[in-house]
C-alpha cells in the first residue's frame, strides 16, 4: 500500500495504492459520521472519511476490508459488462413517445385506483426510476420504457402511492400491495434492471 505521488496529507482528497486492490478515492465528507467505503460501476472505491479522521486510519480501515472490496468490484465489473452489452443492443428512447406512453399509463393507473397527482414530469436521470414530491408532483425516469409493463406499472404505482403516504414505513407497503399484490417482491425485482439507468 502506498501514496501516489502528488497526493499531499491535508489534501481534500487523495488516491491511494492498495496491494491486492489498486487506486482508491480517499474522500473528505462532511456528510461523513464513520469512514464508508463504496463501490460503484465506472467509478470504482471511494472511501468517505470523516473530519477529524486521519487518512491514515482510513486507509488501514480499507485495507482490513479488502475482501469486500473486491468482492464487489467483481459485481462491478459484472454490471460493466452488463451495461456495455445492453448499450450495445438498445435503440435510443424518443423522449416525446416516452412521455406519451408513461403518462398515459400514470393517467390509467390513477383514475382506475382513485389517485391524484399535482404535475408530471419525464427526466433522464442515472439514480432513480421516479418520485415523489411533497405538492404530489410526480417525475418519472424516461428509461421506463425499457422495462416490462409489469415493472413500469409497479413504479407507477409506487409513486402514486406516495401521494398518500409519503415515506416507505410498513403503511406503504402495505397500502402498495393493495395495487400490485407483491410490492416488496417487484422492489427487489426492480433492482435486476439498475443496469438500464447507467
């Protein structure tokens, strides 16, 4: 394990050497509480550290979690793949035929359930598949597209059942599973398709 040159002790942030590993990203976080160690596709290792933790004490954390390190940059690496693969094969989302189709759906969903929502809106974005505001407004991933109908309406639905309930306590799931019937099982299921956000 060593420092690569340029890297300086009070720096902000530094790339740090890991045998058995590679470079990681030792990051300064003030959101920080405890030094965190993430993996992420195309990104790689980051590790948070604390203020008032010193990079060396992270880099020692990092190294005693060198397994789980590369146990999920194997994951990564998988996913990569999975991704350049569906690129690859994908035709480009017109974003207008998109926006017709998941509102039209929303509209469907909602007067057949009995919802209300304030606006919609249809974004491009690489973290989520939809939300839900505080004023009911609903944003929706235009990447819905590529998924199963099953998988779009179990979002759609998510969604409009935060304009009731508005966190994810047992109440939610369980007035979800009024709409889908396995809310929680669709939840994990979903997560099969975080390859398409990338």
């Amino acid at each position: 394990m060593r420092l690569l040159k340029g890297t300086s002790l009070k720096a902000k942030a530094e790339n740090i050497e890991i045998d058995g590993i590679g470079r990681i990203l030792f990051e300064r976080s003030k959101r920080a509480n405890n030094i965190n160690v993430s993996v992420k596709p195309f990104k790689g290792v980051r590790v948070a550290v604390p203020h008032g933790v010193s990079f060396d004490k992270a880099r020692q954390f990092a190294q005693s979690k060198r397994s789980w390190i590369q146990k999920h940059l194997d994951k990564m690496k998988q996913v990569e793949k999975e991704h350049d693969a569906f690129k690859k094969n994908s035709i480009e989302i017109d974003r207008a035929e998109a926006r017709k189709k998941l509102v039209d759906r929303l509209n469907e969903l909602s007067g057949q359930h009995d919802f209300s929502y304030n606006k919609v809106s249809i974004r491009n974005q690489k973290t989520r598949w939809g939300s839900c505001s505080g004023n009911n407004n609903i944003s929706l991933n235009m990447k819905l597209v590529r998924l199963p109908g099953e998988m779009i309406d179990y979002v759609l639905l998510h969604e409009l059942v935060h304009t009731r309930i508005k966190n994810h306590a047992n109440e939610f799931w369980a007035e979800l599973n009024r709409f889908d019937g396995d809310a929680r099982g669709m939840s994990k299921r979903l997560n099969k398709y975080k390859v398409f956000l990338l």
